[in-house]
C-alpha cells in the first residue's frame, strides 16, 4: 500500500459497540469517510483498503480507537465484554502487516477525549464520556489525556454506584454501564416489560408515556446524572462532554440526567455535548500518535 509518488493522509478508526467507523484525515480536516455494523478486523480492513483506492491516496499512518481493555504497548484487544469476537486480535501488528504503515491503538474514549481536546470544545480541564451501548470515558488534565499506569484510566463505565446492583458484563455489579448504557437499558427493558426491545426504542415508548418505560430511563438518566457528580468532585474538570447514541435523545434525556448530576455534585456541573457528533472518536483517532509520547 506505501506506493511512493501518491500523496499520504492520515486514516482512522473507530470500532463501536454497535457500529465502526473509519476516515481519511487532510491536515485535521475529515475528507472521507465510511460507516457499517461492527464484525471484526477483516471488515476494518476492506473499507479502509475502499476509501484509501477512491482517494487515490496511501496511509501516512494509522489511529484505532477501540474498547477496552487494551495492551496499548502490544497493540493488543484484550477482553472487551461487548465485542467478545475481538478479544485477543492483534490490531497494531496486523494492520501494520496489511498497510506498512505506523498503526496506533487505544481506548475509544480516550480517543474521543483528544478528539474534543484538539477539535471540539478544545477545553484543558474536562471528562469526556461516551452514553451508548457501553459507557466509556476520558479524562484530560491540564491539556493532557490522562492515561494511568496501563493506558486504561477513564474507565467511567465500570465505577460501581450500586454494589448489589445489576450484574454487568465487566464480572461486577451495579456499575455506571450496567446501569445506564443502551445494553443495561435494554436488559431492564427484559426484565420489566417481557420484550426484547432496544435502549432508543425504549426511550420512544417512555416519550410516548410508557410508565414502565419512563421508569426504566429514569433509572438510568439518575445513575448516570450520579456518576457525572461523582466525576464532577473527583475531577474538578471545566465541563462534562457527553457523545454517543444515547445523546441523540438528549432533547428528553439531558433534563433528567442534569437534574441528577446536580444532586450529586456540591456545585452545578456543566454539562455539554460534543460539537463533533458521532465522529469525535475517528477525530481522536486521528491525533493519537500526537498523545502517545506522554503514556510511552
């Protein structure tokens, strides 16, 4: 794929619970981009091989942002308990394999952290969390991604607030995303409602005045309004950024998940949404490489 003579462009990846996305970045200007059902890396690798041949253009590098839990050092998937069939995929050296090129990996959300770090909100101080079919998050300080020991600190979703609460997939209970993610909503949709339906379809029937339904997001609008307050303490970031599928309801969601965090939180959380919708996570995936020397 490295053909010399043909301009280079910076590719990314960004591999959801539900769906991956993947782009050509120019200069940090998103130029192309593609979107289809999560599977594995097969499917990664031709939609990247497609958009690199309609550009006419080879990749100066690549960025993965992927969930967790990583070996960032490895460039390894570990475990991730919403995407069993890419535990133990060797992305880094499999890609580097397929396109000669730096490939990069890490968290998605701390890939959407350094996507609104460098192109959204732009704050230095703020928690980034994803509210989709996991929970997922990432913490800048001081304009840096905080990235622990391991490269897997943000990790929101697995905070427990109720320790005999649901069980989640993580092998505790009660945490933030066994709570409140679209895979937490759409268990409780089975237990209370007997029916197999979606976290967004849930939330239509709770518009509609479902009370089982309204019960249901309430829950989960309160768990994740007490995680932000928890965050909101510990952090003392500028703001909250929210991103994710569970966003695009915001209109009936956000009320309700404001309302919580407010009691939680000693002073009112300033809560936002990302200015770059559902592509903030291929936006950091972009500028990982530009990251990475403060966790190496």
């Amino acid at each position: 794929m490295a053909v010399t003579g043909m301009e280079s462009m910076i590719a990314a990846v960004d591999i959801g619970g539900t769906r991956t996305r993947v782009g050509l970045f120019r200069e940090g200007e998103l130029v192309s981009r593609a979107s289809f059902p999560t599977e594995g890396l097969r499917e990664v690798v031709r939609a990247l091989r497609e958009l690199l041949r309609r550009a006419g253009v080879r990749p100066a590098s690549i960025g993965v942002a992927a969930p967790a839990p990583l070996d960032m050092r490895r460039g390894v998937v570990l475990n991730c308990p919403n995407l069993p069939h890419w535990h133990g995929v060797r992305v880094v050296e499999e890609l580097t394999a397929e396109f000669g090129c730096e490939v990069y990996l890490a968290n998605d959300a701390t890939c959407a952290a350094i996507g609104e770090l460098e192109f959204g909100h732009r704050a230095r101080d703020f928690v980034y969390i994803t509210w989709s079919t996991g929970i997922g998050g990432g913490i800048v300080s001081g304009g840096r991604v905080v990235w622990g020991k391991d490269g897997q600190a943000g990790e929101v979703g697995h905070m427990v607030l109720v320790p005999q609460g649901p069980h989640c997939r993580c092998g505790k209970r009660g945490c933030l995303e066994a709570l409140a993610s679209g895979t937490g909503i759409a268990r409780a949709a089975r237990e209370l409602l007997g029916e197999e339906l979606t976290a967004a379809e849930v939330v239509e029937r709770a518009r509609e005045g479902d009370h089982t339904a309204q019960r249901i997001i309430s829950r989960a609008c309160e768990a994740l309004g007490q995680g932000i307050g928890v965050l909101w303490e510990v952090v003392e970031p500028e703001m909250i950024v929210l991103g994710g599928g569970l966003t695009r309801s915001w209109d009936y969601l956000g009320p309700m998940v404001v309302s919580a965090a407010r009691e939680f939180a000693r002073t009112p959380p300033r809560v936002e949404l990302t200015p770059l919708g559902d592509d903030v996570g291929l936006y950091g995936a972009s500028a990982l490489h530009r990251h990475l020397s403060y966790f190496r």
